[in-house]
C-alpha cells in the first residue's frame, strides 16, 4: 500500500536521534548520581516519569523510552542485581503486564480470521446488512465493518490491515475518494475501538475505574460511538466532494477485483460470531474481571480454527505469527509494570501530596475530573493503556476521596485515553488509517479528527455533570 508520507531526510533523522540519546544519556547520568543521595519517599522519584514522557514525546521508540525510564528508576532506587531480577518476576503477575498479554493474544485471534477467511466473510456479510446501493448506504457498510472488527479484535491497526483490502474494491467502485475512505474507516474503526471488550486501553479503564462493561458503554464508550455515526453523516460527504473536486484523489480501474473466499469460510465466520457474542455476554452478566480475555480469546481462536478446517499445526502456526507480531508490545507493557512499581517505591506523589494535598482536597471534583482528562489526553499516542494506569496510580485514591463516582472516573479515563486518537496532532491511528486507505491527505484526516474532537468534549463535560 502506498505510504502516508514521505520520510523525513536522512540528517534530520540523524539530529533527532543525537538529541533523543543525549537526553536519555543526561537523565540516566543524573539518576545514577542523585542515587547515591536520596531515599524513598523522595519527590526526586518523578524523574523517571518526567523521563519517560520527554522521551516518548521526543519521538523515541516506546519501547526503549521504557527501558531508559526503567533503568532510571533502578538507579535511583540504588538496587542490586538480585533484587532488580525480583522486580521484574514480579512485574510479570501485574495488571499492566496482563495487558500486553491480551493485546498478543489479540492479534494471534486476527492472524487466525485472515487465514480461515472469516475476517472476508465477515465484512462482506457486514456490507450486505446495510440495504441498497447508494453511496450513504456503502458509508454505512463500510463503518460498520470497520467498527464489527476492531470491536472483535481491539485493535485499529490489526482489523483496519483486514478490512481494507476488502472494502477498498466496494468503495472504488462507487465512486469514493481516497479521502472519503480514510474518513470512513477512521470514524467506523475508533468507534469500535472504544466499544471494544477486549482493548488494552479499555480493559485498563474498567479495571481502574471498578465498573463493568454495561456501565462502560452506558456513560462511556456508547455516546462516543453514536456521536461518530451521526456526525459520519455530514463529514464523510462534505469530505468527498471537496476531495472529488480538487482530482487526482480516486482509485484506480484495476482496484476493483474482489478477492477469493478461503475453504470454510463461512462455517468459521458463523461459529466466531455465537462464541464472540457468548464471551460478550459473559462478560456483562457475570461481571468477569479482566484476566477474563485471556481465556476468552484463544477460545475464540481454536475453535475459529477448527470450524475454519485449519490442522493443528497450522493452528499453532497462525496464533504464533499473528500474537508474535505482537511480542514487542508485551515487552513494552511488561517494563512499564516494573517502571510503575519502581516509582511506586520511590514514593514522589506521596511527597507532593503530603505537601499539597490539603488543596487539592479543597478542589471541587468537577475541575478535578477536567484536569486529570487534561493529563490523559497529553499522553503519549499508542500507549493509552499505560496512560490509563499511570493516572489511576497518581489520581485514583484522591479523585475517589473528593467523591469521584466509579461512571464518573470511567468517562474521564476514557476521555483522557481516547481525545489524542481525534487530535489536535497527527497519531499513529491516523497514519494506520491513511495508509490502509492508500490515501496521502493527512491534512483532511485531521480535519475530521478535530470534527468529532470538539463536540466529544462538550459532551463528556455534560455527562460528567449530571454523574457529579
């Protein structure tokens, strides 16, 4: 597919990276010294925090901007090797740890639709809900398709990688803008990213929240869904004619080919969709904890592959390509975990809280809210999960004591996790998106981003003040 954009020349590449370095190097050269005067409690504990955000911010690759903070932290906290090796058989039983696990279990589940040929029938069974043949009628198709699998598989990039080159054929025979398509794709997928069961940075909001899935889409993730659909229906066309007008932005003859149906592909599609729902429903009714996907998807999974005729070794084979794709961001949470606890240990919000805490216990818990969406939403794109987590560390016990209900830190978690997906600067969603779509506009991407940013706001900021 054709990319977004264009690289950035070699020598800026090369500057970046000298000064990313010299500001990881700077920050582990000052913790190994201040590590040798402080203790815990000590405020100097937010140093690994401030690291890891300049770094993550500066463009580093998260999973070493990780590492760099990791290590921070260790050498503040002066350890040993021994106990270093503790920290981190420790960390494995984490709650952040648990999510990195489920992401990979995530995408071995998509890796085993690809190949049985669900994924195709799905989407096509998707297009074909929605009556007709015009091009509102398509819109709706389309989003739906994108929204049906990433709500299955809790992943943008990983559903959006199978749904384009089904939809792109459907679109490109209609008529479609490229931009018009990545549109589609964007609004239809990251509402059903924020619907998903089964999502790191969902996962992560009940848990920290204390609430179940019922009450996540009532308050939460339900109203960010309706509010794409129904403002899809001005964007996308008002994105289509601005995009047909200017040229050059169509697809071309040759995309239009449809591609070929894997063996069983049908009988695969049906028995993921009774287990999907099943697990689904579980879920609500019994109010199952979230280590429930770890045995709700490879579940999924097996019997996908089973219905879909594949052999166990092939079966093997794809949950371990699709989940290995994926081992990067188990590390990348597994880390976080430790970095977490390192800070924990060090102790700096205890300092600051002991210091400042009888203002903020004065602070009305409206503002509070705002303010802690604010932090989430300056978090880093691609690591909402952690982010999700970090703020429940920090702000958890007092949001809770200033009367902070658990729907009301559900809506805030969710805004502070999902707003930077929309805006106001380009993220790895949209560039996943541009690039499936095969689309180069970045610019009217973040147009539509923007759109459905400012009305998402104002109506969070309602919600939360009926909740509080």
């Amino acid at each position: 597919m054709a990319p977004a954009t264009g690289n950035p020349p070699a020598g800026t590449r090369s500057a970046a990276n000298v000064v990313r370095y010299s500001l990881a190097a700077l920050g582990l050269v000052g913790s190994a010294v201040l590590g040798a005067f402080v203790h815990a409690p000590t405020v100097w504990g937010l140093l690994p925090v401030v690291l890891y955000a300049v770094l993550s911010l500066s463009g580093m690759h998260l999973l070493l901007a990780t590492a760099c903070a990791l290590v921070s932290g260790i050498l503040l906290d002066h350890r040993s090797p021994a106990r270093i090796g503790e920290l981190l058989g420790h960390s494995l039983g984490d709650t952040v740890t648990l999510i990195g696990v489920i992401v990979v279990l995530g995408g071995a589940l998509g890796e085993v639709l690809r190949v049985t040929g669900a994924a195709d029938v799905l989407v096509r069974g998707v297009l074909r809900v929605i009556p007709g043949n015009s091009r509102i009628a398509i819109q709706f198709g389309v989003m739906l398709a994108c929204l049906v699998l990433v709500f299955a598989l809790g992943t943008l990039a990983g559903a959006l990688a199978i749904v384009a080159p089904i939809v792109i054929p459907v679109v490109a025979r209609a008529g479609f803008t490229r931009s018009a398509t990545a549109s589609m794709m964007f609004l239809g997928g990251c509402a059903g990213l924020a619907l998903a069961p089964f999502a790191g940075s969902n996962i992560a909001i009940l848990d920290a929240a204390k609430i179940g899935y019922g009450t996540y889409l009532l308050v939460g993730a339900g109203p960010l869904a309706v509010l794409s659909i129904l403002l899809s229906l001005v964007v996308v066309p008002r994105v289509q004619r601005r995009s047909a007008a200017e040229g050059g932005d169509f697809y071309s003859p040759e995309q239009v080919e449809k591609p070929n149906e894997a063996p069983h592909s049908g009988r695969a599609t049906v028995v993921f969709g009774i287990f999907l729902a099943a697990t689904v429903a579980y879920a609500v009714v019994a109010g199952a904890s979230t280590s429930f996907p770890l045995l709700a998807l490879p579940v999924l999974a097996v019997v996908t592959a089973a219905a879909g005729g594949l052999s166990v070794p092939e079966t093997v084979a794809a949950l371990a390509r699709g989940g290995g794709r994926l081992f990067e961001t188990f590390l990348m949470f597994w880390l976080l975990a430790a970095f977490f606890q390192i800070v924990d240990e060090l102790k700096p919000y205890d300092v600051l809280l002991g210091r400042f805490g009888p203002m903020l216990h004065d602070m009305p818990v409206l503002p509070f809210a705002i303010g802690v969406a604010m932090l989430g939403w300056l978090g880093v794109p691609g690591a909402t999960a952690a982010h999700v987590v970090l703020l429940n560390k920090v702000f958890g016990s007092l949001g809770t004591a200033l009367g902070m209900t658990p729907a009301a830190w559900a809506v805030t978690y969710l805004w502070g996790s999902k707003a930077d997906t929309y805006g106001p600067f380009p993220n790895a969603n949209m560039m996943s998106v541009l690039g499936f779509s095969e689309s180069n506009r970045l610019k009217t991407l973040l147009s539509v981003g923007w759109v459905v940013l400012v009305p998402a706001a104002l109506m969070y900021l309602l919600i939360l003040i009926v909740l509080l």
